[in-house]
C-alpha cells in the first residue's frame, strides 16, 4: 500500500499487476467488478489496490494506476469520490486506501481525494515527501529526510510515528503502520493483538508490506518474512524464494519472483490468489 514504484498489489478482493509493456492485470472480485476493470489501460508506472479490512460492511474497492506523463488512472468503487482523479498532473507516486486516493506531486506535496471523516486526507500541510500509504483510515508517508509524518484515526497508536527516522518505506494496514530502516530493520506501532507489529527481530529487510491483520517483508536474500494473523494462511510465505517484492491484501499475500512470474497464498474466496499464470510482471 505504499507509494513507490510497484508492479504488484493487493487490495481486500482483488489483486492487480504491472506489466513491463504498461499494461496491468487483475485478478479476483470474480473480474467483474469494476476494480478489475484495467484491460485498456497502457502507458502505466505502478499501480496500486485500494484494501480495507474484511467484514460483513465492507468488500467494494478501487484501483489506481499511475502513468508515465504523471497523470493518474482510477476504476471501482467512488462512493466517497476516491476516483476523482483525472485532473491531476505531475504526480510521482500514488497510494490507495478505503475510500482515498493520495498522489505525490514532484515537488513533494500531496494532493488526495476521497473521505477525510478521519482526517486521513488532511495531508494538504505535508512538504519535501518521498514516499505515502494509505491504511483503512489513516495516511502515512516518509519526508526526504527520512522521517515520518501520520493523520488520520489513532486509537489504536497507528500514528504515533514522530519519533521514526532513517527511512526507506512506510506502509500502513487497518490499525498498524509498519516501517523500513535504510539499515535494513523494520519497525512498528499501532495494535499488537494480532502481532501484526512483531517486526523487530526482522533484519536485512529491502521492501515491507502492511495487510488488514498481517505484515510481510523481503530480505536481500529473496526469502519472505510474515507477522500477524494467519486464519487464511496469508502468513504462508515460508516456502517462497527469489523474491523481489510482496503487496499484502485484507487476507492474501502475493510475492513477486525474479522471473517476473507471481506467486499468491491466503484467502482466494473471490479469486484474488489465482495469478501463477502472470507473466512479465514489471521488476523495478
């Protein structure tokens, strides 16, 4: 969920990836939904899913892309205007929540669109930004100077990142937000009761991923590290090698291999696991 250069997504029911040619594929939501609706999108840089975490209120999403003349592109669910995205120019990078879009402009302020009930669109003050995420209903990012800056809803301490330094990446779930040292190490705030957090023995880390309950992490080694809930087995990671990148869902994990091919465990209720025939997948 983060705002990088990502070929790979995933987003509660549906998953989305980045080609080398610019084009994206989606998998799950039965491809009928409206989020997988990416067959004639061309000319894109990243893409990401917006997730949110599973329950009997929640389920419709979006898909972002952005394209290499820094305009962006959005399909799924607008109810809160999160697609409203057209006018947009110069963006470097974007990042997709609950309801929200964010974008990060070249010269390092945030533009967003969607719901701010939370605040988690209040991002307007933000400067000198490199990298955003967007959790269910908070927003992160890491300023140039490799500290941290939050909004949004803070029950559970999911914002409480004032203090973190020497970043690389951010990347924000349902109630936690997860971080990436340029020493390699992870850390994490925001609620323990799934163990969501249980990042700090993690070493050697190039890229992170924060899900709804779980967080996934890749080492220099391309093996996947997992914390946090497993009811689906989206923790089921331990197998996986020559890994190049991860993007966690609600309940899925999908990794990307070398060979630009996918791989994808956890919850497949809605077809969002079903990407070993992706090929190609962009490796940044």
């Amino acid at each position: 969920m983060s705002a990088h250069s990502s070929a790979l997504a995933a987003g509660r029911r549906h998953s989305v990836g980045l080609r080398r040619d610019g084009t994206v594929l989606a998998a799950g939501s039965g491809l009928a939904a409206v989020e997988c609706r990416v067959e004639g999108w061309a000319g894109v840089v990243s893409v990401v899913a917006g997730n949110v975490h599973t329950a009997r209120n929640t389920g419709r999403s979006h898909t972002v892309a952005l394209r290499s003349d820094g305009t962006v592109l959005a399909t799924g669910w607008n109810g809160d205007g999160q697609c409203d995205i057209s006018g947009w120019r110069g963006v470097t990078a974007v990042a997709a929540g609950w309801r929200r879009t964010l974008g990060l402009l070249a010269n390092g302020r945030v533009v967003a669109a969607g719901r701010c009930a939370e605040g988690q669109c209040e991002v307007e003050p933000w400067r000198e930004m490199v990298a955003l995420s967007c959790g269910d209903w908070h927003s992160v990012g890491v300023r140039s100077d490799g500290s941290a800056v939050a909004t949004g809803n803070n029950r559970r301490g999911q914002c409480a990142v004032d203090g973190w330094r020497g970043l690389a990446a951010i990347s924000a779930g349902y109630l936690h937000t997860v971080g990436l040292g340029t020493d390699g190490r992870a850390l994490a705030t925001g609620d323990r009761a799934t163990g969501a957090c249980e990042v700090d023995a993690w070493e050697d880390v190039v890229a992170l991923d924060a899900g709804s309950h779980h967080t996934v992490g890749v080492t220099a080694s391309g093996r996947v590290l997992a914390a946090g809930d497993n009811s689906y087995g989206q923790c089921g990671v331990d197998g996986w090698r020559d890994i190049v990148a991860v993007a966690a869902g609600s309940t899925h994990t999908l990794g990307l291999r070398g060979d630009g091919t996918v791989v994808g465990t956890g919850n497949n209720a809605d077809g969002q696991c079903e990407v070993d025939t992706w090929s190609g997948i962009h490796r940044f």
